[in-house]
C-alpha cells in the first residue's frame, strides 16, 4: 500500500506494522505516495515506479520461497 492512500482504513498501517514485528521473516513495504490502484496500469491511479518495484519485490518474493 502507499503511506497516504485515503482508502486504507484506520489501523490498517498500524496492523501491517504490528504483523511485520511478531512473524519472523515477514516484511511491509510501503510506496511512497497516496494513489490507491498504484499497480494497475489501466487506471489513473497508476505510478511506474511504485508498480516496477512491487513487481520486483513479488518476483523476488517469489523465487525465494519457489
């Protein structure tokens, strides 16, 4: 999710937060921004930078647990 996104519910952060401290190996990324659908290129919402690093942290993400 990005920092400011107005659609995260209140707690929402804070819970992420909170899971990233008490699972071991659990990590939370937070984009830098406000837009809401950051990742989907067909919406306006849409940020490259922020989608190219989540696809990035995915894959990654991916190999090492695949």
């Amino acid at each position: 999710m990005m920092e400011a996104d107005e659609w995260v519910l209140e707690g929402d952060v804070d819970a992420a937060r909170e899971l990233d401290k008490t699972i071991g190996g659990a990590e939370l990324f937070l984009y830098p921004g406000d837009r809401h659908l950051f990742a989907d290129n067909s919406l306006p919402d849409y940020d490259e930078s922020a989608a190219a690093l989540l696809k990035e942290r995915v894959l990654a993400f991916s190999e090492a647990v695949g």
